[in-house]
C-alpha cells in the first residue's frame, strides 16, 4: 500500500497492474489513463483523458495498492475522485467516476473524454513503453456509449455510462452533466484490448 506522501514522485511510476494487463495512472489528473498493455498485446501510445467544464483535475492525493488506485482532487467548485482497477485475468480496466458540485447552485457542465492510441500484437515483449506505431492505420467506429479503435486483427474499445457525442476527428467524446448543489453524480468507464472478435 502506497499514498502520495510516499516517493513516488514521477508520473511514469504510477500504475496499477493485474495478472495480464497494467496501465500507467498519472498524477497530474484524477482521470488520465496511460499505455494500457496486455502481453502479448500492445496498446500504443494509449491516452485517457477526461475534462470537467473544460477543466483537468489534478490528484491531490491518492492511494494505490497493486491492482487498483483512489486519486481524489479539486479544481474550482468541482472535486472528482475515482477508483481505477485492472481486471484480474482480462485485458480490461474499469474507472469509477464521482464528481461533486461544491458550488451553491445547480450547474450543467460539458465532459470531455479524449482518446488516442492504436493495438498491436507484439512477437517480441520488450517490457517497455511501446513506440507509438502508425495511427494512421486505426479504424473507429462509434455508438453512443461506445468506440471501437481497430487495428487489422486486433482492437480496443472505451465504453461510458455516458450518452456521448463523438467528434472522430479529434477523437473525443462530449457531453453535458447536470449537478445539483452539493450532488454526486457516478458514472463509469472501461478500456479493453484484445483480438476484435474478443473485445
């Protein structure tokens, strides 16, 4: 068990793993997912991102075990915090969202989720940060919960208990949430990568 006030002072050695897959949890958001890996599949120069009112939290603090990690931040009248676990015995992560309007009046906020990276199989396991490959040659295909990143065999999918839009281009999903004063409001999001007709 570690928490902020431990060593760990770089982005890149925050991360959470499980029996197949790990993914890197930076500091510097609440929400930022980082190279989601599942030897022997490779997801490059994957990136996670999600902005309230156009807004990055930062993690104020957070506590991590292997597995899973709590990061907790604030920004404004806003406060988020999350619960990121890896899946034991699937390529998968599952993040928990809470966000809390501190303000003393109702508010409707626009939520960005912001994507990129594409998934190869990797003959070769180097154990290290992939090169980020040719996004040019990824396929996506969209619903309203739901993107699907393929490339050739293989592919990941980010899915949200948000109804969102999706701008391809900038690859980015958007929608607006509506916080009372002093409300919570939960949703989810899920990664996996793998073999398309597995995924």
């Amino acid at each position: 068990y570690f928490n902020n006030d431990r060593n760990i002072i770089q982005n890149e050695y925050v991360g959470i793993c499980g029996d197949v897959a790990s993914i890197m949890t930076p500091e510097y958001s609440v929400f930022a997912l980082n190279n989601l890996q599942g030897c022997p599949i490779t997801n490059t120069a994957f990136k996670l991102e999600i902005r309230i009112d156009g807004e990055r939290i930062k993690a104020d603090k957070w506590h991590w075990v292997p597995n899973t990690i709590l990061r907790e931040g604030t920004c404004g009248c806003w406060s988020a915090r999350t619960l990121t676990a890896v899946a034991i015995g699937n390529r998968s992560v599952v993040q928990k969202i809470e966000v809390t309007n501190n303000g003393n009046e109702d508010s409707t906020v626009p939520v960005q989720i912001q994507y990129e990276g594409h998934t190869i199989y990797e003959k070769e396991w180097s154990f290290q940060v992939p090169n980020p490959g040719n996004i040019k040659d990824v396929t996506y295909k969209a619903t309203e919960n739901m993107v699907i990143a393929q490339s050739g065999d293989y592919s990941y999918i980010i899915t949200s208990s948000l109804n969102m839009k999706m701008f391809e281009l900038a690859r980015l999903f958007e929608t607006q949430v509506s916080i009372k004063a002093g409300e919570t409001k939960e949703f989810f999001i899920s990664c996996h990568i793998g073999k398309t007709d597995d995924v």
